[in-house]
C-alpha cells in the first residue's frame, strides 16, 4: 500500500523549475456577499504553453485563460509562451464569473516584469476583460465594492459600473476602461483620479394611480393601512375594477428607504446582475407573471441568485391574478411571509436570502369574475366557484393581514374628485406612523412585531374589549397566527388614529378586513363596524 499511496502522491513542483511569481487581490461574488481572492501566478520553466487554473474555478473562470491571452496581446503587452500555474485561493470556496478576469492579467503581467509587483500590494482589481482589452462591468459590483472599502483599499473597475456605486460612500473607486489603462495607473505613468460617484437620485413618487381610483374608498383605505403598517394584503373583485392600479399606488404610498436600507437592495439587485435601478432609494416593486417557476421565486440555480421574493425585500411584491400561479409557487410563499427569509439547502451548505417585503395580492372571486356581485351577473356553478378558491390553502391566507374586495362601481359613482391631490397627504400620514411604530417598537413595523411583545399589547386592552376579542375568536374560529395579526392591524388602526391604547373599534375594523376571507365559509360571522364603534358585539348576519 505504501507504493500505492506514493504513486497517487503528486509530483512537488520545482522550485528551480519556476521562472518568476506575483500576486493580486481579487473578489468574485458567493451569494450575495463578496469573497476576497488572492490571485497567485507562478511562470515556469521547461514546459510551453500550457496554462492552468486551480482553486475551484467554475467555466467561465476557466475560460479567462483565453480572455486574458487575447486582451494582453491586444494591449501591446506580451503574453508569455511558458507555463502558467494560477491558484486562487481560498482554494476551498468556489470561485464564479469572469470578475477576475484583471486581476489575472495584472499578475500574469508582474510575474513577466511587465509590472512592478510592488503595484498589485494594494489595490482591489475587478472587471471581465474583452478580447480587444476593453473592460466589462461583471455583475457584483457592489458587494465588491464594500469589500473594498471594508479592507481599505482602491477598487479599479470598469467605468461603467460607477453609477451602480453611487449608495458606497467612502469608497475609493478608480474607473477604468481598458487593460492598458490599468496598465498605465500601475506602472504610475498616469495618476490615481479617484472617482466620485453620481449622488443617487431621490425623486418623490409621482405615481398618480391612488387619485386615479374612483369609487374604491374602502380599499383605498386597506392600501393606506398595509403602507402604514407593513401588513400584506389581498385584493378581490371583478376585472377592471382597480386591483392593480391600487397596488402600484401602494408602492407610491411607502417613503423612501434609508441609505443603510438602500445600499442592502442595491446589493441584491448587484448580485442578480440587474442594471441599477432609476430611483435606488424608492422601495423595489416586483411584480412576477403567474408563469414563473418555484425557483424564480425562491432563486438559487447552479450558481445561486435571488430569486423574485428576495429582489422585492424591502418593497412591494405584487401578484396579478393569485390562483393562476402554481400551487408548489405559491405554497413557496408560507414560510418567507413569516420569517423574512428563505432558506435554500444545496449540497454541503445551505444559503439564506431574506425576503421582508409586502406582498399584495389579487385575484378574481371566479373564473368569470363575477361572483358576488349584487347584480347576478356570474355564470359560474358552486362547484366551480370552489375550485377556483381552492387553489389558495386556508394556510397561505391565515398569513394574509387584509383582505378587501374591490366591487364593481356604478357610473355615478365614477366621476374623479376635483380636489387637490391625496397622495401626498396619504404619504406622509403613512410615513408619520411608520416612525412612530419604528421608535416604539425597536425597530420593527407592526407587522413585525413579535409574539412576545403582543402578549402585552393584548393584556393591556380592556375588559370588555378582551372579552369582545375572545368571543370573537372562538365564532370564527381564528388561529393563533390569525390572532396575533389582528393585533397587528389593530395597533396599526391605532395609530392611524392617533390613539395611545388599541380600543374595540380598532379590532373591530381590523376583524372586519378578514371578511372576503370568512366569506369562504357559509357559516361565518359577519358584523358591523359601526355598530362594534358603538361599543355593542358583533352579530352575526349583520352586513358589514
């Protein structure tokens, strides 16, 4: 066996055998965060030509050795005819993308003399090179980007990726556009001009979809509370109705994110190789087409990205006509709602991606979409109907905080107000309670807060409105999730209104927002607002 294992024992390089060595600090991107690569290169003697790539490259890393060999001889500069051993390391971390196309090159370079290796000590060198010498911006940019300004050094990139960079503040950032450019800063023929990135542009939202709907007082109002107290939200009624005119006008309701906040979306966004977005401190809106697949909502892939659940964190994430997605997607949903997270196992590791956004969701009550409608008009049989609602499982609605139907609206009820425009006003009211349940809550909107904190909203209601409240959920059967999110939207209420305690009315509103979803069940209880803001029980087979 000891012949045996001295066979399967690779051969030691010799250290006579190598001509010259240099190294460079590289990144190339692992989730949603960057790796930090140390690029080694290693000339040697006696062997011509062959060029190997070692430290879990993946085909399109590989394939840099082809890249680089064409842009440094495109560059004027000579590629040498020996061997080249190139290692990057970490050697136990997969390496992915042509991101470290330069800092490849520039070690090739400084192992042949080319540049001094002095040179490559500090910067972060990033960028896909063309077979001309151009450079390409990679997907990544950001979180490389704050590697960089994590370890304090000079990020050379492509020039085209500094309007992506615009949120990195503190970042010195050298934009470039050729390998000879590089080439030229390294060699100190040209000065280091540290770029300064566009500032992001803070436009306010002039989506004027929320003055546009007429005759939806009640979802509007839904539309203001979700904004208001981050609770997801579904939308029933006929087509043409408003459904998704009021959810963009959800989006224009929610105030701008922070830079800290900003800076998270723009690294997924990064990650995902999408181009930067028009207004990056404008929550993201997402809206899928009922056709996507379990993993464009979930991401991962061979090489993992974020899939439509994540790249709506911290925004909106709209789904048009809910039950005409797959049933596998749409269950996919149950666990980020709750968690803010999703969680992907591959082999050797699993990978978390977060995922707190507001969903808003829409849907007709049937297939023809008449359903409920006072005038008749459906066409639909019962057993249709139920097939119909079926697709959605009582577990994914009981994650469902509000739920307003949205009628069919008479022609004299139509016409558009002539009064000065809402949004604002709605905008800043939302924003008003979004601070006040920030700063009393540690941090976390109403719909966030945890059960823990819930028991003492609960404890310090009165008497009578606890009693109220259990009588309510033993009729209607509600869970324990559906329990504590109504005192979510209850708190919200209350803020809404101003309110020091959570008062009957504002359970009884926030009770009332369920009713599409009771409506399910014939023998639910419906009740009246006006009459629970009166201080008197719901009853059941009151019209709400």
């Amino acid at each position: 066996m000891a012949g045996v294992d001295a066979a399967m024992e690779p051969e030691p390089i010799d250290e006579a055998a190598v001509e010259a060595q240099a190294s460079a600090r590289g990144a190339t991107l692992h989730d949603l965060a960057a790796l930090a690569v140390e690029v080694e290169v290693r000339l040697l003697r006696g062997l011509l030509g062959l060029v190997k790539i070692i430290g879990l490259p993946d085909s399109a890393l590989r394939e840099s050795r082809e890249r680089v060999a064409a842009a440094i001889k495109a560059s004027a500069l000579h590629f040498p005819d020996r061997s080249l051993l190139i290692n990057l390391a970490p050697a136990e971390t997969r390496k992915v993308g042509p991101g470290l196309d330069l800092p490849i090159a520039c070690a090739v370079l400084a192992a042949t003399d080319q540049l001094p290796r002095s040179a490559l000590a500090q910067p972060l060198l990033f960028g896909e090179l063309a077979l001309d010498g151009r450079l390409r911006p990679v997907r990544g940019a950001v979180p490389v980007a704050l590697l960089a300004r994590r370890e304090g050094r000079t990020l050379l990139a492509p020039r085209a990726l500094l309007p992506e960079l615009a949120l990195v503040r503190s970042l010195a950032v050298v934009g470039v556009d050729s390998l000879e450019e590089v080439v030229r800063l390294l060699r100190g023929e040209r000065p280091f001009v540290i770029a300064e990135p566009p500032p992001p542009p803070s436009e306010p939202a002039t989506d004027t979809s929320f003055d546009s709907i007429v005759g939806q007082d009640e979802a509007k109002s839904a539309v203001a509370i979700a904004a208001a107290g981050g609770h997801h939200l579904l939308l029933t009624g006929p087509p043409g109705t408003g459904k998704s005119m009021l959810a963009k006008s959800l989006a224009a309701l929610l105030p701008d994110l922070d830079e800290a906040t900003a800076l998270e979306v723009s690294c997924i966004h990064s990650a995902a190789g999408l181009p930067p977005r028009e207004a990056p401190l404008r929550p993201p809106m997402r809206s899928p087409h009922c056709s996507v697949t379990q993993v464009g909502l979930s991401g991962g892939g061979q090489v993992p990205r974020p899939g439509e659940l994540t790249l709506a964190h911290r925004g909106v994430l709209f789904l048009d006509e809910l039950p005409q997605f797959r049933r596998e997607a749409i269950e996919l949903l149950r666990a980020p709602l709750e968690d803010g997270r999703i969680v992907l196992a591959r082999a050797g590791r699993s990978l978390a991606f977060p995922t707190r956004f507001l969903l808003v969701a829409a849907m007709n009550p049937c297939p023809c979409g008449n359903a409920g409608e006072p005038d008749g008009a459906c066409s639909c049989s019962l057993a249709v109907i139920e097939r119909h609602r079926a697709r959605l499982s009582g577990a994914l609605l009981d994650r469902i905080d509000l739920s307003v139907r949205v009628p069919f609206v008479p022609a004299e009820r139509r016409r558009p107000s002539r009064g000065t425009s809402r949004l604002a006003q709605v905008r800043a009211r939302v924003a008003a309670v979004r601070a006040r349940a920030l700063a009393r809550n540690d941090g976390c909107l109403n719909a966030e807060l945890p059960a823990a904190r819930l028991l003492g909203i609960e404890a310090a209601l009165s008497p009578a409105t606890q009693d109220w409240l259990a009588r309510m959920i033993d009729r209607l059967r509600l869970s324990l999730r559906a329990h504590h999110r109504l005192l979510r939207v209850a708190q919200t209420l209350a803020d809404l209104a101003d309110s020091t305690a959570i008062e009957l009315p504002h359970l009884a509103q926030a009770l009332a927002c369920r009713e599409p979803e009771h409506e399910r069940d014939p023998g639910a209880a419906q009740f009246s607002v006006r009459a629970a803001s009166r201080g008197a029980a719901p009853r059941t087979g009151a019209t709400p």
